[in-house]
C-alpha cells in the first residue's frame, strides 16, 4: 500500500513536470509563432492553451490540488529570459500573472463543480468557461494594481474594463471552454496508459518522461535567444 502510494505521488510529481514544461513551451514558443504569423487572439489561445493541459492533470487524476504546481513550472520556464537574455525578473510579470491565475481561477471551477465533471460534458465546458471568464476578471484587477503594463493600461476606468471583458474576456472564456473538455478528455484516456507504461515498461516511462521535460527546456531556452 505504501509503496503504491509513493508511485503515485511520483505520477502526479512527472505529469506536473511534462505539463507545466509543455505550458511554458507554448507561452514562449506558439507564443511567438502566433505573434510574427499575426494570427489574432494570441491571449485567448494561450489561455485556452493551458487550460487545455490542466485539464488533461485533471482527466488523468480526478484532482485539481496539484493545478498551480503545473503553473509554477510554466512560470519558470518563461522566466528562463532572466539569465539568457539578462532582464528583470519583471519582464514577464504580467503573463506570468495571467498563468497564475489562470491555475487558480480553474482550481476553484473544478473545486466547485466537483465530480459532475466525470459524468457529464456540459459541465466541463461550463468549468472551461467560468474559468476563462474569471480569469479576465481577476487579471484586469490585479494586473492593473501588481502591472500595469501599456496594454492594460489602454482599458483603464469603467468603461475600459467592459472593454476589457468584451474584447478579451469572452474571448479566454470561448477558449477556455474549448480546450478545457478537450484536455480532460484526453487525460481521461491517458489514465489507464500512464499506469500501465509505469509498471510494466518503468525505464521507458521515466526516460520518456525526463526526456521530453529536458527538450522542452531547451527548446524553450533557443527560442529565447533567438527572440521569440
């Protein structure tokens, strides 16, 4: 029983690591793809994004405690800019900000709906949703407190922050919907592999594993000092 335990807390330790290393790749890599291709919606489909990945934790496990751990590895994985292109560890601060909250803000979606989640697709869409949507809300309001950057500045007052809503909002919230039930269906379908790759082929599942957060990594730190 405690060694099965032990195995996993290990899972859910590599499925934190792959996640929230993939998150940090598409923040700096699809990232900068979208922006030179001029493809609009960039937050939107960022945001969409990681939900989508913490979605596939949720699927896999049937838990959200662990949603922020994925963010916190995103997070870092960005900040990767601070010893390769020497800036402040403030450059970033504000997408960094809308990862945070993005984990948050699901967390507590997820919390809340529970375990309706397994049983019916109408309310992972609904969790994608308020998700998204809540997650513009609470960005606008601290980002404009914490950093306000020239961007969000353009939305200050009342009537910028409906602004805000309407043109960025619905937008994470429409993503968000999408990817999330995407996300959490392929982690539902992953379950069962997970498992089965751990104990039957355990050197290809950890090999595996490490290699594909390390290539993430480094990919993430070439495209930096390329200029993405």
């Amino acid at each position: 029983m405690e060694k099965e335990k032990k195995s996993k807390t290990v899972d859910v330790l590599i499925v934190v690591l792959i996640l929230g290393s993939l998150w940090g790749l598409s923040e700096v890599i699809l990232s900068g793809i979208i922006r030179q291709a001029g493809i609009p919606y960039r937050t939107g489909i960022l945001t969409g994004v990681g939900m989508g990945l913490m979605g596939i934790a949720v699927g896999i496990f049937k838990k959200y405690s662990f949603l922020f751990g994925i963010a916190f590895l995103a997070i870092l994985c960005k900040q990767l800019v601070v010893p390769i292109l020497h800036v402040s560890i403030t450059c970033k601060a504000n997408s960094c900000l809308a990862v945070m909250i993005d984990s948050l803000v699901l967390t507590a979606a997820v919390a809340v709906i529970g375990s309706k989640l397994n049983k019916n697709l109408m309310y992972r869409i609904a969790g994608g949703l308020i998700a998204g949507f809540s997650a513009a809300v609470v960005f606008y309001l601290v980002g404009m407190k914490a950093a306000p950057c020239p961007s969000l500045l353009t939305f200050a007052g009342l009537q910028g922050f409906v602004s805000f809503l309407v043109k960025r909002g619905l937008v994470w919230m429409i993503f968000s919907g999408l990817f999330f039930p995407i996300g959490y269906v392929v982690g539902n379908r992953l379950q069962d592999i997970v498992f089965v790759f751990r104990v039957k082929k355990p050197l290809f599942y950890y090999a595996f594993s490490g290699t594909l957060v390390v290539c993430c990594w480094l990919a993430v730190g070439l495209a930096i000092a390329a200029g993405y």
